[in-house]
C-alpha cells in the first residue's frame, strides 16, 4: 500500500499531479484509510506504471484513459 506522498515520490511526480488524475478519473486510489488519506494498492501502482508509459511517450490523458478502460 501507498501513500500519495510515497507513490508521488516513487513516479517523481508532484502530489497534485496524482490528485488531478483522482480528480479525473484516470488514477483513483483503491480506498481512503480512517483519516480519509488516500492509500494506492500494488494494482494502482502498476496503473500509474502505464500512464507514466504513455505520458512518456506522448499520449493525452483522455486517449490513456481510453486505452486503459479497454
């Protein structure tokens, strides 16, 4: 399990950057622990894996959410 300051971290990516991807729908964590924090499962984790691939690589969020709901 992660927090959105370790995944952050991990990715090298700012916490707002994880918090616009909940926002739209494209990262959304797995559960929210008794202080409403948000916890990212393994599952999450490879997720961002792929939307870090494909930022990379030059793709719009809106085409990786497409893809990844396939």
């Amino acid at each position: 399990m992660y927090t959105i300051g370790k995944l952050a971290r991990k990715f090298h990516i700012s916490r707002s950057t994880l918090l616009y991807y909940d926002l739209i729908g494209l990262l959304t964590p797995s559960k929210r622990d008794s202080n409403k924090y948000r916890i990212y499962s393994d599952k999450d984790y490879e997720r961002l894996e792929k939307i870090m691939l494909y930022r990379e690589a030059g793709i719009s969020l809106d085409k990786i959410r497409n893809i990844l709901e396939t």
